[in-house]
C-alpha cells in the first residue's frame, strides 16, 4: 500500500484491485480508488479513498471465462 499512498501524495490518481482475506477468512476482491486532497495553492494536503468490494464481479469474470473455454 505505501507505494501508492507515496504516488497518490505526489497529486497522482491511483487505481487497483486487490485480493484480501476478511476477517471471516473469506476471500474477497477489492477496486482501491485513492485521489489527492488538494489546497487552493496547489499542494496535496493528504488523499481520499474509495473501496469498492467487486467479489461477485471477479466470481462471474472466472465463471465466463470456465464456460467459455471449457466443453458442456
């Protein structure tokens, strides 16, 4: 994470996804979205960010593509 934290407070967007195990030991895929918090003069004063749990997204992604390159 501090790789990105440490572009993030350079004023640069940053995106991703990461693959995290919850605290009930399941696995689950994350869309990290990290965006600067700007002052008026220009300088970055510290970064919002924005998680979003696409678990069942990835799921169906590798379902697809199961169905896609394997036989009925």
């Amino acid at each position: 994470i501090a790789p990105y934290l440490q572009r993030v407070m350079t004023g640069e967007e940053v995106r991703y996804e990461a693959e995290r195990v919850g605290r009930d030991g399941k696995r689950r895929f994350v869309d990290v979205h990290y965006l600067p918090h700007f002052a008026e003069d220009g300088r970055v004063l510290g970064h919002f960010g924005i998680v979003h749990d696409i678990t069942t997204r990835k799921q169906n992604e590798h379902l697809l593509e199961y169905l896609a390159t394997h036989d009925q």
